[in-house]
C-alpha cells in the first residue's frame, strides 16, 4: 500500500474507532537483525505532551512485547483495514514468546522510515515514536476501585509515552 506521509501535528484519526473497537499494532525492536515483537493494542491515546506530538501505550509486564519495550528506543503503531481483522486478533491473542505469529498472521514487516522499529507493508498508517517517558500503574492510584477488576493478576501496565516523530497514511488520515 503506498502510504503519504503526514505531518504528526496534521493526523487526523477517531481514536475511539481505530484503537478500541478496530485495534491497532504495536511493534517494537530492530526491523534489520529480525529482533522485535508485535501485539494488538485496543487502549492508549494520543495527543501533546511537552509541546510535541504524543502516543501513550499502555503493556502489562506479561507480554513478549514488553520485553521488546523496554530493550529498545523506539516503537511503531500501525492501523489496517478491516481485511486484517483475522491477523490482528491472532497478534492479539498469540503470543511472540512460543509462536511464530508474525508467519501466521501473514503481514509483512518492512523498514520504518526514522526508527529502528518495523512498519508492516498492509499497514494504512504508521506511527513512528521515541520513547520519552514510562511508569507503572499503581493500584493505590485507582480513584476508581471497580478499575482494579481489570487486574484479576495485578499485572498492572506499564505506560508508555512516545514522541511521534513520524507519520505516514492514507488520506483519510491527514487532517
Ligand atoms: C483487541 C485487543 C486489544 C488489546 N490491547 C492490549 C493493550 O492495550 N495492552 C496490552 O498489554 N495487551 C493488549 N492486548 C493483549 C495482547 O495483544 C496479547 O496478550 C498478545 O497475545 C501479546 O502478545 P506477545 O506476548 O507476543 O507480546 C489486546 C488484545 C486484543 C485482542
């Protein structure tokens, strides 16, 4: 798919939409020695934080992923079509750590244009972050108890924030 690319102060997205009921991908590692991870995220925001452009991701420590999140700079979140629907629930509910799903799901990792991260050639957009700030959730910070519910494991996340440094998408997303 040939993507254009977009300035990040420009994208223009429902986030509602894409991230909680289409889902994206989050990738994160080295596109060039193979070594990185991907799984489906549905919660997370994006918006401006310190003057610049911001995704905020949010990983429990259980994930494959977030071992890739914390070994390497930077990260990728891409959106597919609704023709990706099979592969991003398989990424969402296969794990890297004993699955070769990244195979299974058919999707193809390709260079990202300013991080080491990959992007997926099927993607219709593509974010590229810089890491700028992590944090865990604290079960002593839930103003809202009924929240804790979501953490049957007390695997609580960790939040990511990430400077989008580079944007490229179909149309419909360049505000
Ligand atoms: C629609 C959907 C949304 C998800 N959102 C998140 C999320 O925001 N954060 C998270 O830690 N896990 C999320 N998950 C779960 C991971 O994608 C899932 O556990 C995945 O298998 C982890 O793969 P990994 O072990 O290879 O990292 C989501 C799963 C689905 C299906």
């Amino acid at each position: 798919m040939t993507l254009n690319p977009i300035n990040p102060r420009n994208l223009s997205l429902l986030p509602h939409d894409i991230l909680e009921f289409r889902s994206m991908l989050l990738t994160s590692g080295d596109f060039q020695t193979g070594d990185f991870n991907m799984m489906t995220i549905g919660w997370g925001a994006f918006g401006t934080m310190w003057n610049k452009p911001l995704a905020m991701v949010v990983v429990r420590p259980t994930r494959y992923t977030f071992d890739f999140m914390e070994k390497f700079p930077d990260f990728t979140i891409t959106a597919f079509s609704s023709d990706y629907r099979k592969a991003l629930s398989l990424l969402g509910t296969k794990s890297g750590r004993d699955t070769k799903k990244l195979e299974l799901s058919g999707l193809s990792p390709t260079a990202a244009k300013k991080v080491a991260s990959p992007t997926y050639t099927q993607a219709e957009l593509s974010i590229e972050c810089r890491k700028t700030y992590f944090d865990d959730l604290k079960p002593a910070h839930f103003l809202d108890k009924s929240i804790l519910n979501n953490y049957p494991d007390r695997d609580f996340h960790r939040i990511y924030f990430g400077e989008i440094i580079h944007v490229e998408g179909i149309d419909k997303y360049a505000g």
